[in-house]
C-alpha cells in the first residue's frame, strides 16, 4: 500500500508540473507529452485511472480526438459514461489527407490539434507523423498484444471484398471463384467480369495501398497460384510487367467499369443491380445493405460465403496514438487502455468487418475469426507500401487519370 500510495504521489507531482508548464507543445523535464506516457506504461490501471482523473480536473478542458471513422465518436461516448469525470469536445470525422495536413500542420507549429487520433492510412504514417516525432506510442498495459500491433499501436483491423448480389440477378454464388476473373480476361473454365465498380486510387489511399501491396512478394505467390490455376499454365513474364503484381493491378484498373465515390452508396445500391456487377468495398459497409438486412444470404461476398483463389480479402490497420502536443497525455492513455477493451471495441464497432487487435474481444456472431480472415487476405505492410510508395503510385495514377 505505501509503495503504491508513493507511487501516485510522484504521479500527481508529475501532472501538476505538466499543467504548470502549459502541457502542450513543451519540450523537456517532468512535462513533456513522451514522460507521462513512459510513466503511465508503468502503471496499474487503478493508479492510470487516478492519473487521469487528476490530470483533467487539474487542466480544466475538454478531451478531442480526431480520426477518420465515426465509430470514435461512440467510443467516447462510452467511455464518458463509464469515467463521470470525462468530458469531451464534439467529434467529427476527417478524410486521410484532410486529417494529415491538419496533424502535420498543427504539431509543426507546436500547436494542439487533439489528445489522441486515430490513423487509417499507413502510407505516410511513419515518415510524416513517426519519424518526426508528431505521434507518439502507448503501449495498453492490460492487454496482450503481438510485436506486430505494438509500435505503433494498432487497434483495430479493417477488411475490403469484392461484393456482388446474388438474389436480384441471374449470378449465383459460383459468379467468381478466381481473383483473375476481376481482370476480364477468360480462363480455361471460367469467364472474366466485366461490371467492376472500384473508388479511384489517386483520391481513396486505402485502395491505393492495396493495390501498392498487390505488388509484394507475397501477393504476388498468391496471384501466381491463382493464375496457374485460372489459365491452366503457370505466369511465364516477359510481358514488359516488373512483376505478376503489377500485370494484376494494371490489368484490374483496365477492367473497371464503374469509378464510385461511395463505398456505402456502392453497396446500397446493390440491392436492385442485376447486371452482375462487382463492387469493391469494405465488409463492414454491409451494415447499410438495405435490402433484408440478412445479407449473408442476399450477398455473394468474397472470403466469406465464396472463397476466391488468390485473395480473399485485403485487411489495413487503424493505429491510435497521441500526439506530442496533446494537453491531456494521461486521460489519452487511459482512453487507449478503454478502446482496446471489448466494451470499449464494441461501443465503437458492432458490425462484421470491424476486427479488434485484442484476441479477447470476440467476432460477432455468423463472422469468420480474425485469423481465418487473415489466412487468406493481402494484409497490409507499411514498411513495404512505404519502400515502393514514390514509383508504384506514380505507375498505378497512370493507370486512372
């Protein structure tokens, strides 16, 4: 007990002299952004949860975050109701790029911007925001996480299928078995699609960097694979392509029919197309499937009733991490400990296609595990988008403009 009343001693002296120094934006001794969250890896809940209560009271303002999911928004609202003492300002999600130029703009200037963001796109992630210093990691101390999902925190998995309806139309759920059918080319078997609708990768990162990984060296044994399967005799190159990725990727973005702005109107619309289009999107956008809400049976949808030869599905990450001019390190934490929690997962995502990086947070019902998902996907790499970024986006833009 005297060791753990010391303890949150030195804490309260730790935030005191933080709030004294202006907290955000300050550089050195006990008040720096990057102490309190080194102090708090070193607590228990109770003693983190007694931090930030002391922080926020003492800093008199409201917590913000920022991030380009609205499913935040239900996270604190969350985590207000199990934290009285919380409060926050209103939260409104942000594009990618919009939300980096406002990130990178704002922590330049040593300026606050939030207490804790959320970050879809891996691309620029390390050389803008890490590299520099902008964000900052917390490691959560009450849950076991993998290396992979550590540094930086990633809290949450997202995956994007090929979609196409089954019900409404004369394609059954055999439509598309192999990934090279998405190409329009015939195989010895099986006919190409030729009613793709896919959102254009110079404007949506995240289908930018699909397509970038599409290109590794593990995408491209997949789609080796599947090829030889497809056309009845193994890829043979020579084709002027650097590799069999980047014959898939030029290939796929010839064949698109449709340039959709919205995920979500993509697949609403599903609901009375009969043309037998496939529309790229993500899982989780079945949640606004109008049709009978029982789209498991309404859906063809890759990687779940049909399994694809060559990929199922490609799974990106969304990292949360605090940035170094926050004003409210200990209550970030804290908020970071709650997210990864499966109440605090669950308040914010509740629909197939959200995926928790904490294995004690459970699917939802009639979804595939985590790791069955991800036995079959492209999952993304930021090391390997960000090695190959400048000339793999440059030849994809080509490829749409």
């Amino acid at each position: 007990m005297l060791k753990k009343a010391i303890s949150l001693a030195l804490v309260l002296v730790t935030i005191s002299a933080f709030c004294f120094a202006g907290g955000a934006g300050e550089k050195g001794g006990a008040g720096t952004v990057a102490d309190a969250i080194a102090a708090a890896e070193n607590m228990t809940l109770e003693e983190l949860e007694a931090a930030a209560k002391a922080e926020f009271e003492s800093a008199g303002v409201q917590f913000a975050a920022r991030g380009s999911t609205s499913g935040v928004k239900n996270v604190l609202a969350g985590f207000k109701a199990k934290y009285p003492w919380f409060d926050y300002a209103e939260f409104s999600s942000s594009k990618d790029q919009a939300l980096y130029t406002e990130l990178t703009t704002a922590i330049g200037q040593d300026q606050y911007v939030a207490d804790a963001v959320l970050i879809q796109d891996g691309s620029s992630l390390q050389s803008m925001l890490i590299d520099t210093g902008y964000m900052l990691n917390y490691v959560p101390t009450t849950v076991e996480l993998p290396e992979a999902d550590s540094n930086p925190l990633s809290v949450l998995y997202v995956n994007k299928c090929f979609f196409w309806n089954k019900t409404n139309s004369e394609y059954g759920p055999d439509y598309v078995t192999n990934v090279w059918q998405l190409t329009g080319a015939d195989g010895v078997e099986k006919k190409g699609v030729h009613q793709l609708s896919f959102q254009t990768p110079a404007t949506e990162n995240v289908n930018m960097n699909f397509l970038i990984m599409l290109t590794s060296d593990e995408a491209c044994e997949k789609l080796a694979s599947a090829y030889e399967s497809y056309f009845g005799e193994p890829y043979a190159g020579g084709d002027g392509y650097q590799n069999i990725g980047y014959k898939f990727v030029t290939e796929l973005m010839k064949n698109v029919t449709t340039w959709h702005s919205s995920d979500t109107t993509a697949v609403k619309n599903m609901a009375t197309m009969t043309t037998g289009q496939i529309v790229y999107a993500p899982l989780n956008k079945i949640k606004d499937y109008p049709e009978t809400n029982d789209y498991h049976n309404d859906l063809a949808i890759t990687g779940w009733n049909v399994p694809l030869e060559g990929f199922t599905s490609y799974f990106y990450k969304m990292w949360l991490m605090i940035p170094k001019t926050a004003r409210l390190p200990y209550t970030a934490c804290l908020f970071i400990e709650y997210m990864c929690s499966p109440e605090g997962f669950r308040n914010g995502w509740d629909s197939e296609g959200y995926y928790s990086v904490n294995p004690e947070v459970p699917v939802l019902d009639g979804d595939h595990a985590l790791s069955e998902w991800l036995d079959g996907a492209i999952v993304e790499d930021i090391e390997y988008i960000n090695s190959v970024y400048r000339d793999a986006s440059t030849y994809i833009r080509s490829l749409v403009m």
